[in-house]
C-alpha cells in the first residue's frame, strides 16, 4: 500500500530552522492583494516596516519553506501519486502574535491519518516556536484520492451546518491577473498557478490562484472588516477548500458573527472567545464555493 500509516504516525518529527524579516512579510501582504489605496494607514499597516504587523495566516508560508501539502508527501512511509493529491483544509492555532521579523524552530510530523474509504487523509502538524516560546500550530489536510480503503479510522467530520440567516458583512475582493504570479513568490512554486501547459495537464483551462493565497485575503478581510483591523486579536483559522479561484476573477467574502466558542468551533478558541463564520464563492461563475466550513475565533 502506497501509504503506510503506522509507518508514517511513527516516523521521527523533523525539525528545522526557520527565518523571515519584515520584507517577507511585506512581500506577502502584497500578494494577497494589500497596500490599496497605496496611502491608506490601514493598508501602510501591512505595507510600510515602520508601523508593520503580521497577519496570522502568514504561517503558512513563514521562512519560505515548502507548504504543508508538500512536505508531508515526503514523509516516512507515505508514496503516492501527486495527481492523486488535493489540499482539502487548512487549521491555524495562534499562541501568541506573530513578530515582523524572527528566526524559529519548526517541527513538523503526519499527526493523523484517515481511511475515508475512497480516499485517504493525511493531518500535517508544523509547530513553530521562537527563543520566546511557541508561535503557532499549523495542520495542512491532504487527500490523497484513490488511497483509502483498507480499514482505517474514518476521522471526524469537517462539515459544519451553514450560518443560518443574513450574513453580517458582505464584502468582494477583485483577484489581479498577475495575483498568482506574486504570490508564489512567498514559497509556493506550484507551476499549475503560473504555467499555462502544467495547468491544461492538471485538467484546468488556464493557471489557477493559490487556495493559501485565498485563505490569506479571506483573513485579511474579516480582520479589516470585523476586527478592527487587530491582528493580535486572532486566535485559530480554519477552513475547507471547496473550489477553485482564477485569477481576474472576484471573491464574494459572507461573514457572520456569532457569540462564544463553542460545538462546531475549533479547539483553539478559549472562553469567552468570539467566531466569524465565513463563506467564500466567486462571483463571475454564479457564486461558486471556492471555501467553506470556515471559522475565525478571535478574543
């Protein structure tokens, strides 16, 4: 079996060290689509070193490394296909705010792995912690079609109850036609977002945008819409990607409010902690779902 799951749940964390600067930063900001208008102080915010804070999801791609999806598949006992693969999630745990510039020690392992009968799942846990202590913990989900099947636990579901009535907010972000092309500049080189042969093989008519890429703009959103634009107030991200984005497209962001953590919410909420709940579609192919069961706890 390509995918060895006692194999892989044993196999030794790999550790690492890790480093990024307020450029990186910046130059992240950028790709999700900041810094417009150019002079406004709640953009300057993500844009100029002088008044810089970090948004949470910058996690994912801290210190240039490879994501989530792709350094599990390099681990022990996991040899699988990469059509095969899909990223289907992304979990964001946050002890503390992220610093503008830092150097730290990632650690990351298969924390799960999951028979979904047609279709395997493989839990990536990267924890990341500095000389101050921890920083985050970070769960990249992978299917891997055609892999399950042989018996395993099935996992817990991820699919949540949508929001019922009116969203609270709702707010649309235009995607660049050369979004894709700057944000894998942050570490992702994935050809399938920037070549357009490697995109027709993968099945799609042209490049499509980074799913980490529309996690990115989704945070941003809530945390400039419903946050006061304080990063320092999130605590846990978590979503499931449902569809595809192309860049010139437009993002259609529904967010609810909702009152403390509790059934449904993450793990990482503590009391008396907040939730937006979030719906993503693309509005130029009648609202498509690009991601859902998407939860942001926040103090």
């Amino acid at each position: 079996m390509p995918i060895d799951a006692a194999q892989a749940l044993a196999a030794e964390p790999r550790t690492g060290e890790i480093s990024w600067t307020t450029k990186d930063v910046q130059l992240y900001h950028l790709g999700l689509g900041a810094g417009t208008p150019a002079t406004d102080p709640d953009e300057l915010r993500y844009t100029l070193e002088s008044r810089l804070h970090v948004l949470p999801s910058f996690a994912t791609v801290a210190g240039n490394g490879s994501p989530g999806v792709i350094s599990g598949l390099s681990m022990p006992g996991i040899e699988v296909d990469l059509a095969r693969v899909l990223h289907g999630g992304q979990s964001l745990r946050l002890h503390r705010p992220i610093p503008a510039e830092s150097t730290a020690t990632s650690t990351g392992h298969i924390a799960a792995v999951y028979d979904k009968g047609k279709a395997a799942v493989l839990v990536m846990r990267t924890e990341v912690a500095d000389a101050d202590g921890p920083l985050w913990t970070n769960d990249a989900q992978i299917f891997v079609r055609g892999e399950g099947g042989w018996g395993g636990d099935r996992g817990p579901s991820t699919r949540l109850e949508p929001p019922t009535g009116a969203p609270d907010k709702v707010v649309e972000r235009g995607i660049r036609e050369d979004q894709a092309l700057l944000y894998r500049l942050s570490g992702d080189w994935n050809p399938l977002h920037a070549d357009p042969e490697f995109a027709k093989l993968a099945g799609f008519d042209r490049p499509i945008l980074h799913g980490l890429c529309t996690y990115g703009m989704t945070l941003k959103a809530v945390v400039d819409t419903l946050l006061d634009g304080d990063v320092s107030r999130v605590r846990a991200y978590d979503t499931r990607f449902a569809g595809v984005v192309f860049p010139g497209e437009t993002l259609r962001i529904r967010m609810w409010r909702q009152g403390d953590a509790g059934a449904g919410a993450g793990a990482g909420a503590g009391a008396g902690a907040g939730v937006v709940r979030v719906a993503v579609s693309a509005v130029e192919r009648d609202d498509a779902p690009v991601l859902a069961d998407t939860i942001v706890e926040h103090a």
